[in-house]
C-alpha cells in the first residue's frame, strides 16, 4: 500500500498491496480473477466497483490515519460510475484515484479503470468528513485538506 510520509511528503510503496503514486493521483496495478468474469466473457459489473473501493484506501488513510474503525469518520454521499468498455479477465487492469473537488466536510474522488491503455470504467464518489455521535458532517482538518489537496494538482 502507498502512503503519505506526513513530514516530508514522500511516498513509499508496499508491494503486498500494489500501489504507486504520481504527483497528482494514486493507481493500483491488479489482475482480474475468473471468478470474477461474467457469462459474456468479461468483468461483472458489480467487481469494478470493488476495486474502486479498494482503490480508494490511500486516501481513507489521509482522513482516518491507521483505519481505526472505532474512529472511522467518513461516509459516501454519492457515487456515479460509467462503464464505457469491456474489462477483461487474465489481464492487468490499472486503477487510478484522484481527488477530483475539495470542499470544506466533503471532497468528490475520480477514479478509473484502464487496461491496455483504454478506459473501460470511470466513477465519482463524493465522500463526506462525519461525527458519527454527532451525526453531521464536520469541517476537515486542515493537515487532510492539504494532503487531498496535493492529489488534484491544486496547491
């Protein structure tokens, strides 16, 4: 898994999870199961939206550093995908999440899939900072903002 190295910035890869990271978005590199081939011969469409999940836990350790459970402070407000080519079982499949809006308790995450350079799903969350007691949203932290700031290429 790719984290943030809050103090300097940096970013180190264990390779037990497959992440990488650019300047502006985190991938992950997988390989598609049989089991999760469809009767038509390609992924299922109820798999891509797992992986995107999958994907999106770098930036579920920038606003809940160590993915406590008992301190999780996130919720999905909204998710949206499209699905415009075939993915296909046997052949690596990159996964690529970026931040694509920042606002003040909530952020929209931009995530896709490519294989052999194509696109073949693309799909928007919007995730929102929460107080589970409280139950409202609450501002992020400003340290959370800059980190997902650092993914949309805005400074």
């Amino acid at each position: 898994m790719t984290f943030v190295h809050r103090a300097k910035r940096q970013w180190t890869q264990n390779n037990n999870k497959g992440f990488f990271v650019t300047n502006t978005q985190f991938s992950m590199a997988l390989k598609p199961r049989f089991c999760e081939t469809d009767a038509l011969g390609h992924i299922n469409n109820t798999v891509i939206p797992v992986w995107f999940e999958a994907a999106r836990e770098p930036i579920f350790e920038i606003v809940n550093p160590g993915q406590d459970l008992t301190k999780w402070n996130m919720i999905i407000a909204g998710f949206t995908i499209a699905f415009t080519a075939p993915t296909y079982y046997g052949e690596e499949v990159i996964v690529k999440t970026h931040i694509s809006r920042l606002g003040n308790s909530s952020f929209d995450i931009l995530q896709s899939c490519w294989q052999h350079g194509k696109k073949t799903a693309e799909a928007t969350t919007t995730m929102v900072h929460y107080n589970y007691q409280t139950e409202k949203s609450e501002p992020l932290a400003e340290f959370v903002r800059q980190q997902l700031a650092a993914l949309t290429g805005v400074a």
